[in-house]
C-alpha cells in the first residue's frame, strides 16, 4: 500500500522495550522491560 517492504534482516522482532538508569560509577541502578514509566524513573531518581 505505502511501498514499504520487510528487509532481509531488520533486527529481533520480539524485542521489548525497556528503561534503564546507569550511574556515574556505570553500574545499572534501575532496569524495567516494558513501556517508558516516569514514575518508576523518579523513585529511582
């Protein structure tokens, strides 16, 4: 309809969206699969 065509290989299509906060030292302090969730991120914060 649009043109667009599936490419050979485009990445892993079950792949979930996630959010990760990492600090300043590199160690991951927040990690959530799913949708963006602000508040998660501010009790974190």
């Amino acid at each position: 309809k649009f043109g667009i065509k599936h490419g050979e290989y485009e990445g892993w299509e079950k792949q979930s969206p996630g959010q990760f906060i990492i600090n300043s030292e590199g160690v991951i302090i927040h990690e959530k699969l799913g949708w963006l969730d602000i508040d998660a991120l501010l009790k974190v914060l």
